[in-house]
C-alpha cells in the first residue's frame, strides 16, 4: 500500500481533483439554477427544463475531466463502482484500486465541505440542499432498481464504445449525453447518483443518509455485471481472448501508468508463448 502511493500518488490525487471539481460544479449549477433568490428558478418555470439545464453542465463538466490532460493520466473513473469494476475485469491492481477509492471519497466529500464554508446559505437551501441524492416518492426499491439499470447501461456504454475502432474516442462524449438524459428524466425517482463517493461527498456535510446503501450496492453491482457478461461475450468473440479488450473512459490509455491488463494469468500465458512461437518461426 504505501510502496504503491509513494509510487502514484499524483494519479490518486488527480482522482481526488476530478470527483472534487464534479462537485464544485454539480453544487454550483444547482445552486445558479435552483436557488429562490437567483433570477434562474424564476424564469425557468418548468422543472424539466431546469434539470436539463443542470444536465447539460454537468454532462460538460464530465467530457472536460475525462478529456483533460489529468484526466487521461488517472483514467477520469471518479467513481469507486467504476474502479471496482476496473479491478474485476483485472485492469487495475487491487493496492491501486484501494487509493483511487480513497482519493474519490476525500476529493468530492472536501468540495462540498469547501461550499459549505464558503457559501452555506446557497448550499443549504431545501432547493439545493448539499446536491443530495436521496431516492423519490416511489420509494427506495424503485430507486435501487433505477440506479442499477443506469450504472448497467453507462458501463456498457463505455465497454462498448470503448472497443469499436470508430466510436473509441467519442467514449467520453456518450458518457455526457447519457449524463444530461438521466439526470433531466430520471433524477426525481433517485437523485440520480451512480456513484458512491458521489452520494457520500454530499451526505456527510448535509448529514442526510436517506436510503444512502442503496447508492453503494446498486452501482457497484450493476456496473461489476456489465463488466462480467460483457467480458464473457467478448472471449466468446475472440477465441476465449480478453487480454484486447479495452475500457477507457477517453477511448485511448494515454499513459496511464495505473491501468494495466493483469489476466488471467493464462491468457497472458498462452499470449507470450504464441508472441514467442512467431517470433521464433519468423
């Protein structure tokens, strides 16, 4: 643990910086849009429209982090159920994993503990309310379901996108758009969170724990699913093969030195052998 953060540990502070500007923007789109006392929630009569509003930003806000030259060092995941699914399709060595998860946690709970001091009379209003994500009036089993079926659809997303040669670097861009629809349509059934360290960064200041494991459980499993068939349909795809198979968020690895391709062993195994049997027959 301690040989890998004195190794990494700018990648782990990026993870940190990039779930804590999520935040900032998430707490200061809300708070321009939805506070009573700016013009915003005057003018803009329609919820709908005042989500989608807040959708657009944020949608933005993620396409600029995954792009952004950290972003691309660390792997922009900014969510411990995306580095959790990471280490299950054995792309990131358990000890960094644990760091990543770290870092998302402190990074996003620090930025709304930071708008809470600095502006606390925006951050605290009902309208806002810390930008928690807390499930709707259909209650905290339609929220789990829900949470579950977007974390499903946005890492199949990226595991899709991330493997076609053309849509590759156009990832991070589905990413955004799936971000402004969910948020404008399905935001009042479950806050729309898909991120532990998302839900937990506004809960801890706000203190409200409303329904707050089902925003650990639900994404994590969802996305370690989408991760476990997809991977399952790529071997059937490639002669039992996984080792190509890629999941970035920005479409390419640009340097990341965390991300590496760790098994199965095996696979790695028979790789070599045949990369040794061309290179000896040829």
């Amino acid at each position: 643990m301690i040989k890998a953060l004195r190794q990494n540990w700018r990648i782990y502070l990026i993870e940190a910086w990039a779930l804590g500007m999520f935040m900032l923007s998430a707490a200061f789109f809300t708070i321009l849009i939805e506070h009573p006392d700016l013009p915003v929630r005057a003018a803009i009569e329609s919820p709908l429209l005042r989500r989608f509003l807040i959708g657009i930003a944020m949608g933005l806000t993620a396409v600029s982090l995954i792009y952004s030259n950290w972003g691309k060092r660390s792997g922009a995941h900014m969510n411990p159920a995306v580095t959790l699914t990471f280490l299950q399709l054995n792309r990131i060595r358990t000890t960094d994993a644990i760091w990543y998860i770290i870092a998302q946690f402190i990074g996003g709970t620090t930025s709304i503990i930071l708008c809470k001091w600095i502006a606390f009379y925006y951050i605290a209003t009902p309208e806002v309310n810390y930008v928690v994500t807390i499930p709707g009036k259909l209650g905290i089993w339609t929220a789990l379901g829900l949470e579950m079926l977007l974390s499903f659809l946005l890492f199949l997303v990226v595991l899709t996108s991330s493997n076609h040669k053309k849509w590759a670097p156009y990832t991070g861009f589905f990413v955004g758009v799936l971000l402004v629809i969910y948020i404008t349509l399905e935001a009042p059934y479950s806050g729309m969170s898909i991120n532990p360290a998302r839900t937990f960064a506004s809960a801890f200041p706000a203190n409200v724990w409303t329904g707050w494991w089902l925003y650990f459980v639900g994404p994590t499993a969802a996305m370690n699913l989408a991760g476990f068939l997809y991977r399952r349909w790529y071997r059937w795809k490639h002669d039992g093969n996984c080792l190509t198979m890629d999941c970035h968020m920005s479409g390419e690895k640009h340097h990341n030195a965390v991300y590496e391709v760790l098994g199965p062993k095996y696979l790695i195994e028979q790789q070599q052998q045949d990369e040794k049997y061309h290179e000896s027959y040829y």
